[in-house]
C-alpha cells in the first residue's frame, strides 16, 4: 500500500542517516561465531521470571523489575529456517552493527538495555503470530469469509458485542442465538474456504463487513441495515493472530545484564520489523514460526541507539577482546533479585495502620503494581 511504502521509505531514511555502511562492509565475524551453539545464557536465567518466556523482551515479574531478555538457541533457528534476503529499505542488516545499543520499551518502566555484539542474520519464518490487539484498520491475515443472506431486516444476524471498552469484539453468539442466515450457510455443502474453516462457530469474530473495517459497534451497526452480508471472520483458537507471512527475522548476539541473571553474559535475541505497526518489536520462535513478544501495553518495542562508530572506525579485534574481559571478570554475587526489590524500594514510606485489613492490602499491591508496570 502507499501507507506501507511510506513507511518503509521513512525507516529506511531515518536509518540511513546515521549509518551509511554496506552490508558487505561487515566486521571479520564468520557466520559460525554469530550462530555459536553456546548462547552464553544457562537455564536458570528466567527461573524467577513470573511472565511466561513467550512475552519474550524486557522481561518483568509482579512488581516489573527488570528481567533478561530470554535467548534463544541460534543453531536451532538456522537449522529450521533458511536464509532471508528482506528488501533494502527494511533490511536491519544495513544499519545495526557491534557497539549500538538495543532499547526494549514496553516489558517494564526502565527498559532493559543491552549491546550489540555482532551484525544480525536474516532469516525467513513462514508465519508470524501475535496475541496482540491490532491496530485500528488491521485485520489477521488468517481469515476467513462467509457470504450471508436474511430474509428481511426483522430477522437477527446473531452477533454479539463481547468484552468492554479497548478489548471489544464482534462475535458470533451461542449456537442458540445465531440467525438464521447463519444456519443457512453452515448447511451449505458448496462453500470451499483455502483456510479450510468457512463454517461460522459461536465465538468467530467479525472483523470486516462488506469491506468495511472498524470498531466492534460500527460494525455492529453496519449489519443491522443490511440484508446481505460479505464478512470475514477470525476464529481465536490459540488467541494467536496471523500478522505475517514468510517474514524475516532477525536473530543477532548481544550482550546483557539484568537483575535475575548471575553474570554479565551473551544471548541471541531475535526482533523483527512488524507488518502493520511498522516498528522493530522482539520476537521468540514459536508453533511454525516466530510470536511477537507482548508487554504490558502491546508488543514490546525495540529503539535501535546507533553508535557514533562504523567499520571504518572501530577496531573489531579490541572490542570482542573487551567483550570478553568484561565477561570474565569477577562480578558481584550478592546482587539478587531480593537487592533489585530493596533498591527499588528504599525510599519508599507507607503508613501501616491504613493497610491492617487483608482487602486494603490487595489494594495497595494492585496500585503498586499499576504505577510500576507502564
């Protein structure tokens, strides 16, 4: 679409503009030292995590103190998926390298921080899911459409509004209430769907009627004057949404630290630029694919802080070497999450006689946890 190519046009020029490298310019790592077997991450890094490892970047737990990014096993994904090559203006080979800085916005308050250690490989993923809300126009590309017809406008479709306020949708109602029309398309035995699921179920959301997108009660009101209905229905299933297909992600080396991690170490995280929103967001492998990872208000995102340096300019040689001495020097072993927790907390001053009761307490860890979580 225009929208789309003006989009990619205004990344690939806000990208460009701090950092002209080729991609053939890269630093001396081979492909075996950007896809080595050990992740640097041993299994204990998300132990404490109280978020499922599929929220993926920035992790927090129920007070979102900052957590690790979970890594992923990069030999697994260069076994599974092939190479990509993404077209220039969204290729983030050109324009990350060593020494930039990785935001990831949305996990936590503070975000988690870590730095580029080696230039991401391509790869492309078949499908790409999310369990996120989409934005306002979107629809999942895993659809499928169903032509109606009723009698007059007397008779009901059997659709429903369900959930309230941001996470409103159009469903199809209990098999109960469902029209008429409906039942008339489900006994149809001469619809075909490529989706292989063009019968209407109770739950199947309405995400688009006779080509119109928008809110759940726009829509609503859209079939409730008309007598011929041309709609496309998402069923939840997994409550994974289809966003994209044969999509490249980006698997890179980066190096982090956080508060439920004993040492400073390597990882290999994957991000990918987003279909519909347009924005780098972190991403974990998943059923035939890869998931956009979700924080606390959508998908988390990823800033791309580039260095000042480029391979003219920086010695590769010293920074893998001061890489590694910062990786093998001894570190502080009494940071924990117990000290994360304290720090956090060491201003602050509550008056105990007003949380005595169980209730008032709840409270207060509800609005603690609303005022940390953002």
């Amino acid at each position: 679409s225009a929208a789309g190519r003006a989009g990619a046009a205004a990344f690939s020029a806000a990208m460009a503009a701090h950092k002209g490298t080729n991609l053939e310019d890269s630093d001396e790592s081979s492909e075996e030292d950007v896809f080595a077997e050990d992740d640097g991450l041993n299994s204990s890094v998300l132990a404490n995590s109280n978020c499922s490892a599929s929220t993926g970047g920035a992790l927090q737990g129920r007070l979102a103190v900052p957590m690790a990014l979970a890594s992923v096993s990069a030999a697994q994904v260069q076994r599974r998926f092939r190479q990509a090559a993404p077209g220039e203006e969204w290729d983030l080979r050109r324009f990350v390298r060593a020494g930039d800085i990785l935001n990831y916005l949305g996990g936590n308050r503070w975000g988690h921080v870590v730095m580029v250690l080696d230039p991401p490989q391509a790869f492309e993923i078949p499908v790409l899911y999310s369990a996120e809300r989409l934005p306002p126009g979107q629809i999942p590309l895993d659809v499928y459409q169903a032509k109606l017809t009723r009698a007059s406008l007397d008779e009901p479709w059997g659709f429903a509004i369900e959930g309230e306020e941001d996470a409103a949708t159009l469903v199809a109602s209990a098999t109960a209430q469902l029209g008429a029309a409906v039942g008339r398309w489900n006994a149809d035995t001469n619809w075909s769907s490529p989706c292989g699921a063009a019968k209407i179920r109770p739950e199947d959301h309405i995400v688009e009627v006779n080509g119109v997108r928008g809110f759940p009660a726009d829509l609503l009101k859209a079939c409730e004057c008309l007598v011929d209905l041309d709609l496309k229905v998402w069923r939840p299933g997994l409550e994974l949404k289809v966003v994209g297909l044969n999509v490249s992600v980006y698997a890179v080396k980066v190096l982090q630290s956080a508060s439920n991690m004993r040492d400073i170490a390597e990882s290999t995280v994957c991000m990918v630029i987003h279909p519909m929103r347009h924005c780098i967001c972190a991403a974990g492998p998943t059923l035939d694919g890869f998931r956009v990872n979700l924080g606390h208000q959508g998908p988390v995102e990823v800033q791309v802080l580039l260095s000042p340096l480029d391979n003219l300019t920086m010695d590769f040689h010293l920074f893998r070497l001061a890489v590694n001495e910062v990786i093998r020097a001894p570190h502080d072993q009494k940071w924990s999450m117990r000290t994360a927790l304290r720090s956090y907390l060491r201003n602050a001053a509550i008056r105990p006689e007003k949380y005595s009761k169980a209730n008032a307490k709840v409270k207060l860890g509800a609005k603690l946890s609303d005022h940390w979580a953002v």
